[in-house]
C-alpha cells in the first residue's frame, strides 16, 4: 500500500494515540487527531476540533455507555458532559476508520478496561475488523463475532484506520505499535 494515500484517525491523547501518531509520521501516513473544546491533545499535526454540532451527529448518552459497558462513569453534570464529548470524539475516531487497532487489557466480560473500551464496543457495533493489543498477556487479538481470538501478527489493510488505547502504554504496548507499523509499511 502506498503510505501516501493512508490516513491514521486517533485522538492525540497522551499514551497510545501519541504512540500511534509517531509511528504514522515516521512512515509518512496521514494523520487525524479529533478535539473538542477542552480537550488538550499531545499530538497537533492533523488536529481537527470537533465543534457542538460535529459531536452531537456522534451523540451518545453516559447511561447506554455505562450499561452497555457494565461499569461506571462520571455522574455528576460537569465530568458527565466532558466525559461525553469525549465518547462522541471516539465515536469520529472508529467511524473514520475501517479497520481499527486498540491498545489496553481485555477484561473477562469482553470488554476492554477503560475509556478505550468504548472504542472497542463502537467498533464491534461498527462491525468493523478490530484488533486489540492486550498489555497483560502481550498479544493481539481479533474480535470475531462474540469472542476475541488470538492472532500473530496483524497489518494494517485500509487506507483508513482507527488507533486508539489506554494512557497507560508499557514499553509491549509501544513496541506492538512499532512492529504494527513496520510490518503494515516496509520500505
């Protein structure tokens, strides 16, 4: 593929997405970093601010999300709206992609722990192709259908992919981005 014509969408947090970021501009991918007012991202190039009325084509209320993802969020009013915008972001993040790419942990009930599952839950609504590096175990793994399979060695297929993950990346979690890229774009 050319690297060229291929476009990375991802937040610009701190963590994995910065991680993500790097690794596009050093293959000379595109890159789209989704904000929002209040939203202070690592990553600047390809910064694209959602306004209100971006977002709100993305809405999605804490409540779905907490019950969908069986566990709690924000409930007081300020965090709640901050914490939503930052859902309805992730949302542009998956839905921009073809193929998404996540890094975190693969919690027991499927899910993945944290902000970063909600982009992994869209996806699977999305019925994209996703794949999560999970740190713990240090793999990768493909959601297929209801379960999450083992792989070896995914690439990067599409010219318009997701890659998002948890703040939290351990040196695997960097390295599985590195080879994710290297392998998807040798020179």
């Amino acid at each position: 593929m050319q690297m060229s014509t291929m476009t990375l969408f991802s937040g610009g947090a701190k963590g994995t997405e910065a991680a993500f970021g790097q690794a596009a501009e050093s293959h000379g991918v595109d890159e789209v970093n989704f904000t929002f007012p209040g939203h202070d991202p690592v990553r600047t190039r390809g910064l694209r601010e959602l306004s209100e009325d971006d977002l709100s084509l993305r809405g999605v209320s804490v409540q779905y999300v907490t019950k969908l993802m069986r566990r709690d969020y924000p409930s007081h009013s300020v965090d709640e709206n901050v914490f939503r915008r930052l859902l309805e972001s992730i949302c542009w993040q998956v839905a921009s992609g073809q193929e998404v790419f996540v890094v975190g942990e693969i919690l027991p009930d499927l899910t993945v722990r944290g902000g970063t599952g909600w982009g992994a839950e869209f996806a699977k609504l999305c019925n994209k192709p996703l794949f999560v590096f999970d740190q713990q175990r240090q793999g990768w793994f493909r959601w297929e259908l209801s379960r999450w399979a083992s792989v070896k060695a995914p690439s990067i297929t599409r010219q318009r992919f997701t890659g998002t993950g948890t703040r939290a990346l351990t040196e695997a979690g960097a390295q599985a981005i590195v080879d994710l890229f290297s392998r998807s774009f040798c020179r």
